[in-house]
C-alpha cells in the first residue's frame, strides 16, 4: 500500500513531459569506434535551457545513453562505425526524462567511414582465399563538444 502511494505522489510530483521537444545537446567526453564497444555507456550535457510542458531543462543538465555499435575500421575492406543512442537526461532533483536522437541528429550519431580497397582473390596451398589491397577506414571519432539534438519521449 505504501509503494503504490509513493508512485502516485510521484506521478503528481513531476509534470508531465510532451513528446518530441527537441534539446541541444554536446558530449563530455570524445567516443571512439576504437575504444568503446557496443553496450558501453557516453555521457552528455545539454547547451540551451528548453521548456518541456511544465518542465524547465536547464543547460547544463547530464544525459547518458549507450554505444549501439562500435567497430574499427581494419585491413583495407572493415568499415568503422560508430552508433550512439542517446537515452535519458538526469534533472537536478533526480528524477530522469526519458529521451532519444533526434532525425537530424542522424548523421553525427550514427556513422559509417568505408575503406579504400580492391578485394584480390589468390590461392595459398591449394585453398581460395579473398584479401584486400587498399588503406584502412578512418576510425569514426566523436570529439568533446560535439553537438547534437536529442527530442524527449
């Protein structure tokens, strides 16, 4: 009885957010198709106060979500690519606002960098084997300060 009365006092407590509020936002910190894998937490702040409803989000305000994806590029022929997806902003009084990528964002969360190559097919010790001739693909880095917009949910 208790639990259901501190959801509803919840519930009451935080305004009622609308969808579909765009929010600028930047990482903290860069990310790296080299160094993070899929599953791994960013982090970022919002750059502009928004009104959400009822809700005011103040700049600054953190936010996190989870590499999608996440592979370097290798040999010639492995492209790299680097997914974000930006999940929820934590406000000053703990409570979390659930969010997502924006669809103009698309192209800075979500990144793909193809290599230069040939594929060359040859035979070593009688068996059929495919390698490349070409450099590698640019590792997809996503520096400091990046911006992007995400939209509440």
């Amino acid at each position: 009885m208790l639990a259901v009365f501190a959801a509803l006092l919840a519930a009451v407590a935080t305004p009622p957010v609308p969808p579909g509020i765009p929010i600028p936002a930047a990482l903290v910190g860069s990310v790296s198709a080299a160094t993070v894998q899929a599953g791994d937490t960013f982090r970022f702040r919002t750059t502009a106060p928004v009104r959400a409803g009822a809700l005011i989000i103040p700049t600054g305000t953190e936010g996190s979500g989870i590499v999608a994806a996440a592979t370097p590029g290798h040999h010639g022929l492995k492209p790299s690519t680097l997914r974000l997806e930006p999940r929820v902003l934590r406000l000053a009084d703990g409570e979390y606002v659930a969010i997502a990528g924006a669809p103009s964002s698309a192209p800075t969360l979500d990144q793909t960098r193809r290599a230069h190559g040939v594929p060359i097919p040859f035979f070593v010790g009688g068996l059929f084997m495919v390698g490349g001739l070409g450099h590698q693909a640019p590792t997809v880095t996503l520096a400091a300060g990046t911006p992007f917009t995400v939209v509440t949910r």
